[in-house]
C-alpha cells in the first residue's frame, strides 16, 4: 500500500525546503507531490489541486511570513453586441 501526501509552501520561501524534505519523504511505497506538478496539464489549477488533495492520505503545509499568489476567477463570456446588429435583430422582431 502507498502513501500519498501534498506538500504545500510559498516557493519564494520556501523552495529550497520544500525541496529537500521532498526529497526525504519521497520512497518506493510514499508519493510526494507539490502544485507545479499540476501546472500546464489545462483545465483550473485550483480544480486539479482540490480534487487530488481530497484523495491524498496527509497534507503537510509549510507557513511563514509571505503569502501565495492568489488564483485567478474565472471570467465569465463577454457578450458584446453592435448598435448595427442590436437594430436589425429589433427590425426583424417588429416584421
């Protein structure tokens, strides 16, 4: 049976660390994984992270002085419409 555990820092301070004690914890029967891990793969970072942390056996989070970045929203759809086009959809109506 494996082992599967997260590990969560800032890398601006906590990198070098990190790093290491990945390093010491990752063997044969223990995965250690880290957020750049999820990076470049699509879809939302956060959605990947959420939904492979709720299946790890143990997170080990590293607090200090500086904060994350914080995650982008989403964007909804920008509908953008011309006066042009907006008067002949209400001309096609009114026939």
């Amino acid at each position: 049976m494996s082992v599967k555990i997260f590990l969560s820092t800032v890398s601006a301070e906590f990198r070098p660390y990190r790093d290491e004690l990945r390093e010491d914890l990752t063997r044969q029967s223990v995965e250690v994984k880290v957020q750049e891990d999820f990076k470049d793969l699509g879809g939302l970072t956060l959605d990947k992270l959420d939904a492979y942390i709720a299946q790890r056996d143990g997170v080990v989070h590293l607090v200090g002085e500086m904060t994350g970045l914080s995650p982008e929203r989403p964007r909804p759809p920008v509908l953008v419409r011309s006066s042009t086009e907006g008067m002949r959809q209400e001309r096609s109506f009114a026939n």
